[in-house]
C-alpha cells in the first residue's frame, strides 16, 4: 500500500488554492506594468514569470521534502 495513497483528496483543492494565489499575483503585477508597456507585451511578461515561479517552487518544495520522507511515515501513523 502506497503512504500517501489517502491523501489523494487534498490535491485539488491545493492546485486551486495555488491557482489563485498565483492569478491574484499577476493581476497586481499587471497594474504596474500596464504603466511601462503595451498590453500584449505585459501579459506575455506576466505569463512567463509566473510560469519561472512555478518552476522554481516546485524545484524548492521538492528539494524540502527530501530530508523530511525519512519520517513522514511517522508522521501518517502517530497515534
């Protein structure tokens, strides 16, 4: 049986959640740079930066949980 097999509910809502977050970001980030250039070029500077934060946060996610799946079946099984 797989550790995370009862976790699979909670995927999701959290991809929703971080979609959000991510759309609230970039309609702020909008506001500024609709100030320095064309629309069209804005959007297009929004898209690929949030695309290199998604990169770079699953790089950094991955890279936190390595040391910690040592007790992670600690943690599902903790009584």
């Amino acid at each position: 049986m797989n550790l995370l097999s009862g976790s699979w509910w909670a995927l999701p809502p959290g991809g929703f959640i971080n979609g959000l977050a991510g759309f609230g970001t970039a309609l702020m980030s909008l506001g500024v740079w609709l100030q320095l250039m064309p629309p069209w070029q804005a959007v297009a500077v929004v898209a690929a930066m949030s695309a290199a934060s998604g990169v770079q946060s699953l790089w950094l996610i991955g890279r936190g949980l390595e040391p910690g799946m040592k007790n992670l079946k600690n943690f599902f099984t903790a009584v």
